[in-house]
C-alpha cells in the first residue's frame, strides 16, 4: 500500500500485497501473467499457431496481416502497454490504405 515504508537498502516499489492483487486482476481477466510482456506480433504469431488448420488463403491473409504489423511500431509493443484505442486507430489506418475489395 501507499502507506508502507520501503525498509532500508531496498529498492522502491509498489507492496508485495498491491502485486498480489494485479496478478489476481489479471488472472480474473484471464490474462496470461507471464505473458504480459510479450509483444504484440508475439501473441499474433501464438494465436495463429493455436488456430492453425486453414484454408491456403486465410494463411496468405495472416502472413500479409504478420508483416503490416512487424513494420508498424505496434507489432513490437508489448501487450501490457497496447489499449484498444491504439489497435482500433491501426486498423483505421490499415483499412483506409487498403484497395477496397467490392
């Protein structure tokens, strides 16, 4: 809490208790605690992994969609910093780039 007192020679940091609870947080969330700081391509590369039985064209489509994001600075962030506004703000522009499909 606020209230402790960093004892002597140690670091200054949050309390073990205010750790206890963002862990809990996130597990309640179902976030993945160890995995927070993973990047943003890092988790794509995880999700297509565990979805992996595709059409040839989805995997074309994945690859395309791997290398927008290796080339944007959002691919290389790590997941615990990313908010929605920032992905919705990349897909905004990811889509108003692309040829339209109709």
């Amino acid at each position: 809490m606020s209230t402790d007192k960093t004892p002597a020679g140690k670091r200054d940091d949050i309390s073990l208790r205010e750790k206890e609870k963002e862990i809990q947080k996130d597990l309640d969330d179902g976030i993945d605690t160890i995995g927070k700081k993973m990047t943003v391509c890092e988790l794509y590369a995880k999700q297509n992994r565990h979805w992996g039985n595709v059409r040839h064209n989805t995997t074309k489509g994945r690859k395309r969609l791997m290398k927008l994001l290796e080339a944007d600075k959002l691919g290389s962030c790590p997941i615990d910093s990313v908010k929605l506004s920032d992905v919705k703000e990349w897909a905004i522009s990811i889509f108003a780039v692309a040829q339209p499909f109709f």
